[in-house]
C-alpha cells in the first residue's frame, strides 16, 4: 500500500560535547559541586565512548548515576567489555551490558522476563509488574506492587525501557523495549 521508500534520511552521530551534556545530566544528579569536579575527567571520558549515539550517552549516565565512587567509574572506564575487536559490541552492546551487569539479581530476573515480548510490543506496566508477581519474582507480601514498581522504574532509568504513553484504556501506561535490547541475544 505505501509502496518503496526512495527518499533516505541519514542522520549524522552526536558530537562530543552533546554526548557529555546527555551523559552528565544522568551521571550527575543529585551530586554535589565537589563530586561533579572529582569525577568530571573519569566522566568525560567515559562520555566520549557512546561514540556520538544518543540512546548510549543516557544509557552510560544512567549507570553511572548510581557509582558513587572514583574507582568504581574507574572500573567502568576500564571494563573488558570496550576492548572487543567487535566494532558493534564495543560500540552499541557495551554500555547496555555493563548496566545490564551492574544490576541486582531481582532486577536481572525481572528484564529476562521481558523477552517473552516480541519487538514493538506495547508492554502495560501494571500488567508487567503483575506478571512479575504471578512468577514469584517479587516478594509475595502487601507491598509487592511497590517493589515491582521500583523495579520498573529503575530498568527504565537505565533506558531498558523507551516509548512512554498513555494506553487503550484510561490510566494505564504502556512502553516499548529498545530494538538494540532485543538485538542482545
């Protein structure tokens, strides 16, 4: 019906300096002056290795919101991982690993399960955490919902999650996973 597409737009890569301004954003939320100063250099060049792609620059600020130290953004910049002679690994899949890695057992439980959902599912979040449940992932007490609702919103902080709206029915939200998290298997 909509017949071949002729007309390709090509979008150039961020530069270096946006990148930074992404990362930072995330990175350094809720720090104080002397924090941002002590880590700025390690975080620049960390920065400097989402190689101009947006959806990475949030992705490495997401996880390195929740380093709190030198020597563990140290770790980040040294990590393994960016040495892969894989130009695609290195670049894309590296920062998605390294926070899918950083995450604690629930967490890494509760986005597996997400897999079950093929690509450009429209996710409803209470139904997901519902599932959640359902598996026995999250703590069968009263105050599992908040715990499945934490759990989301930490995923989503670390860009797990992507295309935020509001679905068919009143109230509820639904979200996408990024095709790249799909791409990880």
């Amino acid at each position: 019906m909509m017949g071949v597409a002729t007309h390709q737009i090509s979008l150039e890569r961020l530069s270096e300096e946006h990148c930074w301004l992404i990362f930072s954003q995330l990175a350094f939320m809720e720090r104080t002056t002397e924090e941002r100063a002590e880590l700025e250099t390690i975080g620049r060049q960390i920065a400097r290795k989402s190689s101009g792609l947006p959806l990475v620059a949030k992705t490495l600020g997401s996880l390195m919101r929740f380093k709190k130290t030198t020597s563990q953004w140290e770790d980040i910049l040294c990590s393994e991982l960016w040495e892969s002679k894989d130009v695609k690994i290195r670049e894309i899949f590296c920062p998605f690993l390294l926070s899918y890695y950083d995450l604690p057992p629930l967490q890494k439980r509760c986005f597996l399960y997400c897999s079950v959902f093929p690509k450009d599912y429209d996710i409803e979040i209470d139904d997901l955490i519902e599932l959640w449940m359902s598996q026995g992932y999250l703590s069968q007490t009263i105050n599992s919902k908040k715990e499945g609702r934490d759990c989301f919103e930490s995923l989503a902080m670390r860009s797990f999650f992507q295309d935020f709206k509001e679905g068919a029915y009143y109230g509820t939200i639904t979200c996408k996973m990024p095709d790249i998290v799909h791409d990880l298997d």
